[in-house]
C-alpha cells in the first residue's frame, strides 16, 4: 500500500457519483486497508493515473522490431521518395 505525504493544504475537489454496490464496494476495500474512503479512491486513482502515464511515454518493442530499429541506426538506411515526400508535407 502507498501512501502520499503532501504538507500543502487540499483546495481541489473532484466528486463522483456511484450506485448502492459501488459505494460498499469501495468503502469494504477502503476499511480492509485501513484507510477512509476519500484516502483509499486518491490512492488507488493516483496508482491508476501514474500507470496510464507511463503507458503512454513509454514505446514498447518486440524483438524483432527492436533488432529491425537498432538495424535501421547502424546502417543509415537512406530515406525513399515516399518519406522524403511525407517530411516535406510536414508529417
């Protein structure tokens, strides 16, 4: 379990509604962790939200795809007509 220290005062509030289930749900899960409701939803939405980030900023290859880019960097593999067209577009 993560916890998030931050000394500066909490000015911003984001609400949400959910239905009878929901609530219980998360206010079971927020009392097995020992945390209040509002302490376990910014936890776990904060762990959600870091981890759709880093999806997002990091390129994920397969092998073959990473041997085929180191290749294309090693043997400066020159540009055809159809990518020198598509940079000067502007793409």
């Amino acid at each position: 379990m993560t916890r998030t220290t931050n000394l500066t005062p909490k000015e911003e509030r984001i609400e949400l509604r959910v239905n009878l289930e929901q609530k219980s749900i998360i206010e079971k899960a927020a009392s097995i962790n020992g945390l209040s409701v509002s302490s376990y939803m910014l936890s776990q939405a904060l762990k959600s939200a870091r981890t759709d980030i880093e999806n997002s900023e990091i390129i994920k290859l397969t092998n073959k795809d990473r041997d085929l880019f180191l290749k294309s960097i090693e043997n400066k593999i020159m540009p055809n007509k159809a990518l020198k067209n598509a940079l000067k577009r502007g793409y």
